[in-house]
C-alpha cells in the first residue's frame, strides 16, 4: 500500500493499527475531533475491503483467548482492536493517562495490580 500515492492512507492506518496490536495494554484508541469527509469516505472504503473481517477475526481470536484464564488479557485486548479495525481513519492512540484527563473512561478495562 505504501509504494503508490493512492494507497498511503491506508497503509498509515495499517501501522496505526500494528502499532496499537503490538503494544494494546496502557494506550487507548480515541476519535480526533478534527476528522472531516475524507475520513468518513476513507472508513467506508476500508470497512467494505478489510474492516468487518479483521473486525470478525478479532472477534473470534478474543472469544478463543478468553475461554482459559491465562488468556483473558489478551482476548480483552482483542476486544479493543474491533473497533479501530472496522473504521481506523480519524483516530489516534492516546496514553489512558491521557485518555482520562481527557475525559474518557475506557471502553475495555483490563485490571492492574
């Protein structure tokens, strides 16, 4: 995707979408509240060609994860990833340090010691 000019917004939120993957506990996903139309358009083109099935293997891997204790953390963490991959454009991940200062309350809690 990020060989050609068309394909940059994607391939930007496919890192965005790594990164949050490789590193899901103690960060948050939030909406920016400067996303406009080219956003919108780019979540619907993204949700038709990849979103509702990274969205549904995240489903199923979190279902799968959560079946044994050692695995909750990770499935919770899986649960996470739905929505940033059914619609990735016009978000940004945020320290939930950060996140609540903001004002959010977490979507998906996982208990701290």
């Amino acid at each position: 995707m990020a060989i050609t000019i068309i394909g940059l917004p994607w391939s930007f939120a496919a890192f965005r979408i790594a990164w949050y993957t490789l590193l899901p506990f103690g960060q948050e996903m939030r909406s920016t509240h400067n996303a406009g139309v080219l956003s919108m358009l780019g979540n619907i083109i993204w949700f038709v060609l990849a979103g509702w099935w990274l969205a549904l293997g995240h489903l199923t891997t979190g279902v799968a994860m959560c079946i044994t204790i050692i695995g909750i953390p990770l499935g919770l963490a899986n649960f996470k990833l739905i929505p940033v991959s059914l619609t990735p454009f016009g978000r940004e991940i945020v320290d939930i340090g950060q996140a609540q200062r903001m004002g959010y309350a977490p979507e998906v809690t996982v208990p701290q010691r």
